[in-house]
C-alpha cells in the first residue's frame, strides 16, 4: 500500500496545553489548528476512509505560510514539534493511533509567497 494526501492547512506546531482544575485545554494558532484541521482532514479523506492499523513509514512535508516579511530562511518551531501536531490531528481520522508509525522523514519549509500553507502526507507499509 501507497498513498499520498494534501492537506490544504498550515501546519502548526504543537504546543503545551494549559492546565487548570478543570482540565487541560489548548490556546492560540495551535487550537485554531486542530479545529479547523479535523474538518480539512475529513474533506481530504473522504466520510467512508477506513482508519489504518498496520505498521507505517510516513513522508511530511510542511509548507508553512510566509509572513508579510521575514529574515528567516526557513519557519520558526522544532521539526518535531510540527509533526506532533499533524500526527495527533490524524489520531482516530486517518490511522487508530501514531504509534503504529514505525518511521518518518519530515521537512518544513515556507510555502510560496502569497500562498496559503499545506502539507502533504505520504504513507506505505513497513
């Protein structure tokens, strides 16, 4: 098995949730992420996708939105930060959970200028 996906969402990277005595909550560009994610992930895959339970290799490649302007060379945020948050919006919508995913290559990188970000997913058995 051989599939790719493009995710038409900026890829966030995940962060801390916040704690209080009535649970634990998200804030910010990461919780407008995971909201608006969970509908893009269903649009792509389609209401009948069956969820995947088998060993996975995985290729990520983020497209982050550019700001306005920037001196950076490539987006702020830990590689693998950016991955916890796609892998964790894909939990229960594409495969039952990521620890089924044995190996990943990942890279993040601006989308082209003016464009809105996105990424694209790549997945084949073990």
């Amino acid at each position: 098995m051989e599939l790719e996906w493009t995710f038409p969402i900026s890829p966030v990277a995940a962060s801390r949730p916040r704690v209080s005595r009535y649970g634990a909550y998200f804030t910010g560009p990461y919780k407008k992420f995971r909201e608006e994610g969970s509908q893009v992930i269903y649009e792509v895959l389609g209401a009948d996708f069956d969820l995947i339970d088998q060993p996975l290799m995985v290729d990520l490649e983020c497209y982050i939105k550019q700001p306005k302007s920037t001196k950076l060379d490539c987006p702020k945020g830990d590689i693998d930060n950016f991955i916890k948050g796609i892998f964790d919006l894909l939990n229960g919508k594409l495969w039952t959970d990521d620890g089924i995913i044995r190996s990943v290559h990942a890279t993040k990188e601006w989308a082209p200028k003016g464009e809105d970000g996105y990424f694209t997913l790549g997945i084949r058995n073990v």
